[in-house]
C-alpha cells in the first residue's frame, strides 16, 4: 500500500491533568484489488475505525484541559487514554509531544526522547508519558497512554525544591495580577503540554513493534536442546518475554523462566555464580543471570505506581529512563540515597514471586540487589544481605528463528 494511501488520525492533548478526553472514531476506507474474475474486477473495502476515550465517556470533539496548581507533595495526578482498534487491519500507536511549556518557559529539544527525558528528569516535578503497546491487532487490539505528574515533598535537595516552588508561587500570582487589570485576560495554566496521539497502518518496518513478542508473551521454550516446544515438561520450560519494546528489526528476544519453578536451592551470594552456572551448564542458549537493568525498563512501564522508595523522604515516580545514561544514573541514585523500587503486581504478574531471587547488580559491599514480594499488591527490587540464602534464575537470549515452528 502506498502512503498516499494510508490515513492515520491524530488526538492532540493538551495539559498534563485531564477532567475529560475527546472521543474520536473515525471511519476511513481504502480498496485492495483482491482479484479478477472474467472481466469485473473484485474490490474489498477495509475499515479503518481507531478509538480514542476516556473512561467510558464519548465525545466528537477535543477538550482543552489545563493543569492550574503544582506544588510540592501534591498527590500524582494521572489520566488514562484507552485505544481500541475496531478496525480491520493491525494499527501502530505512536505519540509526539508538539509543544511544552513550564511556567514562562518554552521547553525544546531536538528529539522526542530527549524532551521526555527533560520534562522526567530536569525539574523536582516529574512529568512522565507511557504508551502501553504500540500496536494494536485488527478488530480487537487495545492498548492505554497514560500522562502522569507527581512532585515528590523532598527531592533531598532543599534549596532546589525551595526555589522551584517559588517559581510556580511567582508564575500563578504575576497571571492573577495580569488578570486583575484586565479581566479580558487569559490566565495560562503552570504547565501546559501538548501531545499528538497517533494510529496508522502497521507495515511491520524493522523499527516497528513485533506483535510476536510482545512484553509478557508467553513462550515455551527447551533450553537445552535450543528449539520451542507445546508441552511444560522438565526441559520444556514456562517462560515470558522481557523485552520492553521488541521491534521487528530485533533478531533475538529475551525470555525470563517462570519464578515459581525450582532451578536451584536457594543460595547465599557467595555460592551465585556457580548455582547459575549449574542452572545454565547444559544450555544452548546465550544466557545471563537476571539483573536490575532488565527489570527497571519494564516496571518503568507504568509511570503512576512503579516508585523508588527513599525513606524518610517521599517515594519517587521512577518514570523515562529511555536516554542511553539514564538507567546506570537511576540505579546510582537508589544505591547513594538507600532506596529501593517498588511497582504493583498486577501489572507486570511475571516478575512476582514470593521467594527473593538473586539479580545479578551490585548494591554495596555487603548487599546485592535482589527481587521478592513485598505482599498481595506490591513487589520490590531491594538491597539483600549477601549472607541470605535467595535462589537464583537466568535470562536467555533466543534467536527469533527459532521460535517460530514448534519442533
């Protein structure tokens, strides 16, 4: 199909905090040739019908809605975009933040990345953006773009918390001056964001998601003898794709075994290295003891509950840490402020387990990073004594090949 010939339909959102969202459902059709028969020629019209709501509610055009009030420990405040595709062919999600704005001051960068990592990262609020999936089966396929805004009571820098609160102090009283002398003016909101909510065609580019793997995918997978398998046996394995965002043009995937099988005894740290090796000794597989820097982009994920704890001070939205350097900074900042990351369990129900599993990243001399629940609802990446006994699991690195016939 040729791109004068794919239609997509865009959702502008403006603000940080939503009382409402449009509903958009749009209907657009195009013909595929789907053959000859004598001399009439067969055309098919695909739908194109692509959802856009909040909640239940539906509405045919845009809400403009404005965060007004930011301050130190307010609660997160956070909006959910629901995507449905009614359609007939599968869909890529996308979005792009068309302008940003902090007080009086316009925000830019030369990426969408970089902004996001600009408004996540660079002020003592935090402003984090997430889409679910970026794609969407035909007829069926959903997905959620959530916004999020949170400013935590104590960064643990006193005077840059001190100081931004001031700024947004100044920035709504000079706009309430401005509107006391002239009542016709037009108070602007303290942040104001603008963002384009997309779906087009999926064409499958090497850049796209690969729908075959998918975050929490499960797979069944012999380790030993490299090939998939239909049947959970001793070596035919429950496993679930880790990657956070697998694109077509990847040529492996990562696969984390089920927690709740039994590999190996629990072990002290000291015995780590040889209890993964006993694991993975008769693989052949590439393999790798699970670690922080898998789990962290995936509970990232969810830009509202997944937190860094800090105690005394307040928990931390753990948010974008797509830049190159921001996931080793992140895991630093936990480690120099004796913290620990906590998300919820229904969302990412592969990483919970009641035992505590060894993650191969160093906390400090006398603590290694390890994962256990923490109850019903949470689970935490936290520092354990090396003198625990915790079990110990790999991650593999399949190639794509393989995983595509069952042997």
């Amino acid at each position: 199909m040729s791109n004068k010939q794919k239609r997509y339909l865009k959702l502008n959102l403006i603000s940080l905090f939503f009382t409402g969202i449009s509903f958009i459902s749009i209907t657009l059709a195009w013909f595929a040739y789907s053959g000859i028969a004598s001399v009439e020629t067969t055309i098919n019209v695909k739908a194109w019908q692509i959802e856009f709501k909040k909640g239940e509610a539906k509405q045919d055009s845009l809400i403009n809605v404005t965060l007004n009030d930011v301050s130190p420990g307010m609660q997160t405040k956070s909006e959910i975009i629901n995507i449905n595709n009614l359609g007939d062919d599968d869909a890529s999600i996308d979005y792009e933040i068309k302008s940003a704005r902090i007080f009086n001051d316009v925000i830019t960068a030369n990426s969408k990345a970089k902004l996001e990592d600009i408004l996540s990262h660079n002020y003592p609020f935090k402003i984090n953006m997430s889409l679910s999936d970026r794609h969407a089966n035909a007829h069926d396929g959903t997905g959620e773009f959530t916004v999020s805004i949170s400013w935590p009571l104590d960064s643990g820098d006193d005077k840059f918390d001190s100081d931004w609160g001031k700024k947004a102090y100044d920035f709504n009283k000079s706009e309430q001056d401005k509107y006391a002398l002239d009542n016709t003016y037009q108070v602007r909101p303290s942040i104001s964001i603008a963002i384009s909510l997309k779906a087009e065609q999926y064409l499958g580019n090497n850049d796209d998601a690969d729908p075959e793997f998918k975050l929490g995918t499960i797979v069944l997978y012999d380790y030993a003898n490299n090939v998939k398998c239909n049947e959970i046996s001793t070596t035919c394995i429950k496993s679930y794709v880790i990657d956070a965002n697998n694109t077509v043009g990847d040529t492996t995937v990562t696969l984390l075994p089920d927690l709740y099988n039994i590999y190996h005894e629990p072990v002290s740290y000291d015995a780590y290295t040889t209890a993964l090796q006993t694991i993975t000794g008769g693989w052949k597989v590439a393999s790798e003891g699970l670690n922080v820097k898998h789990i962290l982009p995936i509970i990232s994920r969810d830009v509202v509950s997944s937190v860094m704890m800090r105690p005394p001070k307040s928990n931390e939205v753990i948010g974008n840490l797509n830049a190159p350097y921001r996931l080793d900074n992140y895991i630093t900042s936990a480690i120099n402020q004796n913290g620990y990351y906590r998300f919820l369990n229904e969302q990412f129900q592969f990483l919970g387990t009641s035992k505590c599993y060894w993650l191969n990243t160093a906390y400090n001399s006398t603590e290694q990073f390890a994962l256990k629940k923490v109850d019903e609802m949470f689970s935490k990446v936290y520092n354990e004594s090396k003198t625990t006994n915790c079990s110990v699991i790999p991650v593999a690195h399949v190639e794509k090949g393989k995983l595509k016939v069952v042997k």
